[in-house]
RNA sequence: GCCCCCAUCGUCUAGCGGCCCAGGACGUCGCCCUCUCACGGCGAAAACGCCGGUUCGAAACCGGCUGGGGGCACCA
C-alpha cells in the first residue's frame, strides 16, 4: 500500500507484445521517480483488448522488468478484471451530465467521420442533447463522453509545459462500447484513481490523450494527477523506432551480450541528463533522478553508445563475477557445453587480459573461446598463414629455452626476450606464433598470460602439436 | 486535412541573457604506449535549421518559416 502523501507511480503497458525499448525506458523512469522519492511503483496490464492480449506477452512483460532490475510493489493490477468497476463510472458520468448514450447506426458514425474529415469538426453525436425518450430500442447504445464545446482543456506538464487543447477541437470519444466494455481512455482514469496514482510518466504519444482523460477526471470531480509526457525513442535513421531498428524485447539485448546496470545507464541518459555525467550507476540514478532533467526532444537510439557503457560496467565487476557473467553467456549459446571447475579457473586467470578486448559479453564470449576445451585449437586463417615453417622451429626453440623455468608471467617474458636477441628476431616474431599456436588466432591478451591461463602442461600440448 | 509536441557537433547531450568565436560523452581521424588486438594517454575535425524582432548584449526570450515526430477508432 501506498504511503500516505508519498508518490505513486505506474506503468502500464498492454500486453500485445514483448516489453521494448522504449517501454523500458518509460518504465525506468517511472521506477527511479518512485525510488528517489520514497514512493510507490506499481504495475498495470492493460488486458482490455482481449484479441491481441496474450499470456506469453504478459510473462515477456514481466521477465523484461525483472531483467531490467525494475520491481514493482504491490500485485499486479489486470484491467479487464476491473470492467465492471469502469462500467459504473460510465454510468456515474451519464448521471452527473458528464456523458450520454448515443443510439448511433453504423451509417451515422461513418457520415461522421466523414464530416470530420471534411469541416475538421471532431465527432459529436446528435443524441448528445436528446432526451432518454428518444432511444430508438433495437440499436445498443455506447456511452459517450459530454465534453464542453468552448473553453480550453490545460494539461500541465512537467515536462511539456502547459499545454492548451480548445474544447471544440475534442471529440465525445466512446467510454464503454456498445457491448458493455470499457474503452481504454475510460480504463485508465478510473484505474490510476483507484490505484491513487500521482505521477502519470508515460509516452510522448500519450500527450493528445492526456486532455480527453482530464475531461473524466474533471466530469468526476478527481484530482489531476501530475502528468509528463516523456519523448519517444526513435532508431538510429531518426524514424519511428521499429522492429528493424531496435524495438526489439528489452532481453534481446541480454541474449547480445549487454549487462542489465550499463542498459539502465543508457536508458536513463537518452532523455535525461545530469550536466556532463555519463557514467550513472543505479544507485546514483536514484539519487539524482528528477523530472526537471527529463529532455524534451526524441532521441535515437544508438548502438555503439550502449557498447561503450556495456564495456564500462564490464570492466568494473571484478574478475569472478566476470568470470561467471561469462560461463553463463557460453552454456546458454551452447546448452551442451558443460564449464567445469578447470576451465572457471584458467577464465578467471585470463579475464584481466581479456576483458579490455570486448564490449558485451558475447565478443568476451568469442575473445575467450580458446580456454574452454583442451588440446591444440583450430587455427584460423591468418593464425595458419603465421606457422610458417620458421615459425614452428622458433617455437620449438621457444619450447627447449622454457622447459625448466618456473611457469610465471615476467620469468617467461625475459627468457624469450633472451631468445629473441640469440635468434636476432624480434620479440612479435616469437610471440605471434606462440599466440596463432596457443590460441588458433592472431588476436588475444598478451601471450605471456595466456600461458599461465592454460598452464605449462595444456600450453606445452598445443605449442607442440602446432609446431610439428 | 485538423490538433499537439520538438529543433545545439554524425549520435546522446550541457547551456536556463553576458562565464560560449559553445562544454562533455559516443563515434571518426591522427599520435603515444605496445608481442597482436584492445585498454589507457594526448590531440584533431565536427553543431546553435532559416528569417525577422526584443535587448547595450541572444544558442538562450517572442513571432514566422522550414524540417522532424506524435495523435485524430466502439486499439491500447
């Protein structure tokens, strides 16, 4: 339950879909609002569509939230649980004046239309000043909204400003349908009532809607909730974010190797900002978030910013956590790969070399490839261009030179610089080979480490195997 | 068509009348570091959409234009 006087928050998506971009966004905002303030956040599933709403969209919406680290208090409330609620209060406004029944057939709603495409005239039933005993029987009336005709409709807005809607430019949009179902724009200003929502952040889109549902709360004589209507997120071409661009389910980019923490930095920074910082973990958000810090442009959304802050976070979590990010990231690209102990063990020696080479998990993922099975590794193509025949009898030099030396990093560093200047080589022509031998690439840490991450036995193996 | 919102580097943004011939970050391009690739360090190119006002002074305030976006259902 809400504490008194404390905000309370809400999201409320419609559970068509997977929860996207742009809904996590809305969400975050609404979630860091509630935290920073002491309030309350609270979770809506607007189910009133009941075509298009669908258990699995539900479950996405939740895990997506829960992979965002964004809980909710209190249970979820389920919309069309509540219809009959909303019915009462289409029937509440009816009496108090605030709406009337409109026996309109299917010809009369399309002459409407067409006029309100024609003259620019929103739609307005005749039966909005006719008398209850003019209802023709055999047509199940809706019940529309009695807005006024003149005067202005003001949404303030914390983040738009004041926005003015003429009244005559407001149409008497349907409350319930004719079959006894409550619209959306009835739905939500009873329920956000009823759930003593204070702070309504939503979607930009939303911003039209926000002076029709005033005219409920007015009709009904409630409290105007704080409203702000936060910009949308476009993609990277400046169009309307879709499935091609990056509208995909806020878990996709789990499955792309990005951590939840450095997606919550990114979201909270396109649309928002706090001076020149960049770089806000979670519990700074909390602290700092406000609403006066809400942009008032769209922005795009882009990926190469989200690597930068992915790689960020990445290199923040210290080795083991890494390390175990990691081994999950591996076993669910490849559910049958089992990572025991030995391998945990030779990851955790070689992330610190590895973990300044990537920037979400699966480039970590693809950097660590070599350590996760044993024996000699299959060379790439560039790494089968540097075994060139001088290139194995250098290793095999490189083999007798290290055989009895203690297997430590800076030990085995100088004697192949020893060998190098003997051979008169330079130390890249020892270390290439090594690192094509040892890891089937061209690419990877300093090759020093990845010989103490493999151990003298699994390294032997493969220097040996690659120089015959 | 009608209603509404928005407008600073390629992108995210700072700026709330003088601190701005505009700052930070990502990206891009150089250089340094270096066994590879990265990380890191240093540096560079890069923006106030246009036109009018207001003001001693405008990126900031006002108006118009242009350009983007959103909304106009018995969808949410």
């Amino acid at each position: 339950m809400a504490k008194s006087g404390t905000p309370v928050l809400r999201f409320a998506p419609s559970p068509t879909g997977y929860l996207h971009i742009g809904g996590a966004r809305t969400a975050l905002f609404n979630w860091l609002y509630a935290r920073r303030t002491g309030g309350t956040f609270r979770l809506r599933i607007e189910d009133t569509d009941r075509q298009r709403s669908t258990p699995e969209a539900i479950a996405a919406i939740f895990n997506g939230l829960t992979w965002m680290g964004l809980d909710w208090d209190d249970e979820p409330v389920f919309q069309f649980a509540r219809a009959e609620r909303h019915r009462e209060i289409a029937e509440a406004m009816v009496a108090r004046g605030h709406a009337y029944r409109a026996y309109d057939t299917a010809e009369e709603l399309d002459a409407m239309r067409t006029r309100q495409k024609a003259e620019g005239k929103p739609v307005r039933s005749r039966w909005r000043d006719a008398g209850p005993n003019d209802a023709t029987p055999d047509i199940a009336p809706v019940i529309r909204l009695k807005g006024p005709t003149s005067g202005e409709t003001l949404v303030r807005d914390v983040v738009q400003g004041d926005v003015r809607f003429s009244n005559e430019n407001l149409d008497d949009m349907v409350l319930l349908r004719s079959d006894d179902t409550p619209t959306y724009m009835l739905a939500v200003v009873v329920d956000d009532f009823d759930m003593g929502v204070t702070h309504v952040l939503r979607g930009d889109d939303h911003l039209n809607n926000a002076a029709r549902q005033l005219q409920i709360i007015h009709g009904m004589g409630w409290p105007e909730p704080v409203y702000g209507h936060v910009p949308l997120i476009h993609g990277a071409d400046g169009a309307k974010l879709s499935k091609r661009h990056g509208a995909l389910a806020v878990e996709a980019y789990r499955d792309m190797g990005y951590l939840s923490e450095a997606m919550r930095n990114y979201l909270l920074r396109l649309g928002w900002s706090h001076g020149d910082e960049e770089i806000i973990p979670t519990a700074q958000a909390i602290e700092w978030f406000n609403l006066e810090g809400i942009g008032r442009s769209p922005a795009r959304f882009d990926l190469k910013k989200l690597d930068s802050i992915n790689a960020h976070y990445m290199r923040q979590l210290d080795e083991a956590a890494l390390t175990t990010e990691l081994m999950a990231t591996a076993e669910r690209l490849v559910p049958e790969r089992k990572l025991g102990e030995t391998i945990r063990a030779r990851l955790n020696s070689a992330m610190g070399g590895l973990k300044s080479r990537a920037k979400t998990l699966l480039e970590l993922n693809e950097a660590a490839e070599f350590l996760y099975a044993d024996g000699p590794p299959i060379l790439n193509a560039k790494a089968a261009q540097v075994l060139s025949p001088e290139a194995k009898a250098l290793i095999k030099k490189f083999i007798a030179t290290i055989e009895n030396l203690p297997w430590e990093s800076s030990e085995l560093e100088s004697q192949t610089k020893t060998l190098a200047e003997k051979e008169g080589v330079s130390l890249g022509d020892i270390a290439q080979p090594l690192r094509a031998a040892l890891t089937g690439k061209t690419t990877s840490p300093p090759v020093f480490d990845v010989l103490i991450a493999l151990g003298r036995e699994e390294a032997l193996t493969r220097l040996s195997a690659h120089a015959a």
